[in-house]
C-alpha cells in the first residue's frame, strides 16, 4: 500500500496525519490529509453485510505444512500470517503488475509475513468475521526496504511515495497490513472481477491504492451505502484486535508500535 497525497486534489496536503482510535469509530471533525506511504512518518498517520454462516473450509494450507521461514525473518519476529489466519486470502498485489506501479515488485512466490505482535490482534478480527461469514483479504504485509527504495525509483514523487528513510516502520517493520473482505463461502457467484481465489470481494466503494478522497476511511460521498457498512464492518473487526485504521486508507490497519522508529529488517519474503 502507499501512502498517497492527495496533493493534486485537495486544498493542503501534510507529511502525516493521525489514526482514528481504536476503541472510537467516529471520524475526525475535518477531513484527514493523507501522508506517504507509512514508512516515512515519524509520527502517526494515521455490499449489505453478509449473512452469518459458519466459514467455509479454507484452501489455504495448514501451519504445519508451510515451508520454513528464513533464519532472518524468524530473528526479526515474523511469521507467516497463514499460520495464525488458515483461511487468510493472501492476495499480495506487489507480487503481480497489477499495482500503481504497474510493475512487479515482490516475487511471485513472497508470503505475507506479519510481526509477531500482530498474531492477538489479526486472530480476534478474523474469528470476529469468520462468524459473520467473512474472510480476510491480505493485499500487502512485511515490505522489505528494498521495495520501498525500488517504489520511489520508479515513482520518485514524495507526495505519492515516501521517500525510503533511515528506520523501518508500519509495513517495512512488518507491523501493518492491507486488507479487505470476501465472503466465506465459496459457493457464492459473482463476477469475475470480484473473484478472488474463488472467494466474492465484499464491495468497498475503491480498490488498493486509490488515489482520491473516496479512500478515506469514513468516507461516504461517492459511496454506496453497502459498501459504508463494509469499511465499517471491518474497522470493528480490526478494532476489536486493537489494530487501528489509517484514516487516509480504509484497507491500512497498523497493529502495536507500528510507527516507533526500528532497524530495517532486510528479511526475504520467502
């Protein structure tokens, strides 16, 4: 995920902004500016529900049957989030072109890779939507600092990419994530462009990386009503874990000291 400004739209645009509380779900009394991406802040930046039913079975593997993390990604505390969520839909858009760089980024065979930290908060949230019969949808986890340097070569605008720095944070320190809904149940039909893994996307009004005021976290102008009710549905479910929502992006949860300053990671994705 990156942090985009809306520089080209908005009246003023900051270097960072603040999260909405967890324990609130109210928005601030204006609209939030909208910072970079999360690793260059040094302070915080911030369609009708389904059914309930029970969570259809997971094609993810099981924990036991995930290949081994690297010796420097076990020493950095990460985990792969598959072993906490079995069901997560791992989705991650930088290992694809279909980002707004419109390159490829990760390999095709990185993992999402959270911070152990993390494990409390992600197992509450998806518990709470697996009973309403949702599904948890990964678009980005653990960002190695080479990935943000390569990000800012390709698209060297501060106000859309952050500018690499000398500490890791949020997605470099691998203590945010990128997220969205999908039913559980696999049965379900819907077309094709909101298939994932045999899974229907949950409207939410934009994708990943939209770069203008709909992708603010509460926002509701050019908003259908479902897909307002979504965004809620997944900030209680990520507040319920303690993980906050950036109110400049609706899908970017930081968990636990994700914006204290730390030594970059350098761990693989695989």
């Amino acid at each position: 995920m990156s942090r985009a400004r809306w520089s080209l739209i908005a009246l003023v645009a900051c270097a960072a902004c603040s999260h909405s509380s967890p324990a609130a779900d109210t928005p601030s009394t204006a609209p939030p500016p909208v910072s970079s991406m999360p690793a260059a802040p040094s302070t915080p930046s911030t369609e009708a529900r389904s059914p309930r039913s029970s969570a259809a079975p997971s094609s993810a593997a099981p924990s036991s049957t995930l290949p081994p993390l690297s010796a420097t990604a076990r020493a950095a505390g990460l985990i792969d989030v598959r072993s906490i969520v079995p069901d997560a839909i791992v989705d991650l858009r930088y290992r694809t072109a279909n980002n707004f760089t419109h390159v490829r980024l990760y390999p095709r065979t990185a993992r999402c890779l959270v911070h152990r930290s993390m494990v409390a908060g992600l197992k509450i949230a998806a518990n709470r939507l697996r009973r309403q019969g949702g599904v948890l949808v990964f678009w980005d986890c653990y960002r190695p600092h080479a990935v943000q340097v390569r990000m800012f070569k390709i698209v060297p605008d501060p106000n859309w990419v952050a500018r690499p720095g000398p500490y890791a944070r949020s997605h470099e320190a691998g203590r945010s994530v990128d997220v969205t809904l999908a039913r559980a149940n696999t049965r379900a039909t819907c077309s094709r462009s909101r298939t994932v893994q045999h899974h229907c996307l949950l409207a939410m009004g934009t994708g990943l990386d939209d770069f203008t005021p709909r992708a603010y976290a509460f926002a509701t102008a050019g908003i259908s009503a479902a897909a307002v009710a979504n965004r809620a549905r997944l900030r209680h479910a990520m507040a319920a874990g303690g993980l906050t929502v950036y109110a400049g992006e609706w899908w970017h949860f930081d968990g636990p000291g994700a914006l204290v300053p730390r030594p970059h990671l350098h761990a693989p994705l695989r």
